[in-house]
C-alpha cells in the first residue's frame, strides 16, 4: 500500500511539478515537503489541506482511504464549489432565501398535517 508521502509525490510528478513548484503553490518550504514525501514527517492538518488544494486532489486519496484521486468537489457539489457566500450576487442570495423560505413553509405545512391526522 502506498504511503502518504507516496502518493503525494506521485501526484506531483504526475502534474510535472518539482518540490519547489509544489512546495510554493502549497506555502510549504521545500524541506517540509520532502520531509513529508520520505515520510520523514506528517503534514499538520492545515499543511495537508493545503497540499490538497496544490494538488487537486481529496485527502481520503492522500491518507489512502480510497484510490480515486479526483478532487472532492467532483463527488458532491457543495456550496463551496460555486465560490461560497462572497462570490455570491444579490440575485443568487435573494433567489436562494426566497427558496429557502418556500422549502420551509412547505414543510412547515407537511407537518401540520401529519400533526392533525394524530
């Protein structure tokens, strides 16, 4: 099986990237990183999400928790996907509570009529 520091390597070497290209684009220093890929050291939580981002890649690849390396966003559109609340126009915000307010009332109507029927 192959380790963390494997499988980042491999990525990197997949995307032509040398230590130096991967460590600048993660905010690591070219130390930290061949450290991690001799698995000399594990990457801190913040370093690991960043050398996902580096990479496009999911963490469950890199710690081997299954083989497919696409990045997260292609298993599962979240809202993040779609630039997150910053990137949002008024129309986007004003469209998303309008459907937000309608999903609620529905549901608020549902269970008041499961609650009548008890």
């Amino acid at each position: 099986m192959q380790s963390l520091g494997d499988r980042i390597k491999i990525l990197r070497e997949n995307k032509s990237l040398t230590q130096k290209d991967l460590a600048a684009m993660a905010g690591l220093t070219v130390a930290q990183l061949s450290r991690y890929e001799t698995n000399d050291r594990k990457p801190d939580p913040e370093s690991l999400r960043s050398i996902v981002d580096a990479l496009d890649t999911n963490a469950d690849y890199l710690l081997g928790r299954n083989e497919d390396p696409s990045p997260s966003y292609d298993k599962g559109m979240s809202m993040s996907f779609y630039g997150g609340p910053e990137a949002y126009t008024a129309d986007e915000i004003a469209m998303m509570e309008a459907a937000l307010k309608a999903y609620r009332e529905q549901k608020k109507k549902l269970l008041d009529g499961e609650k009548e029927k008890n």
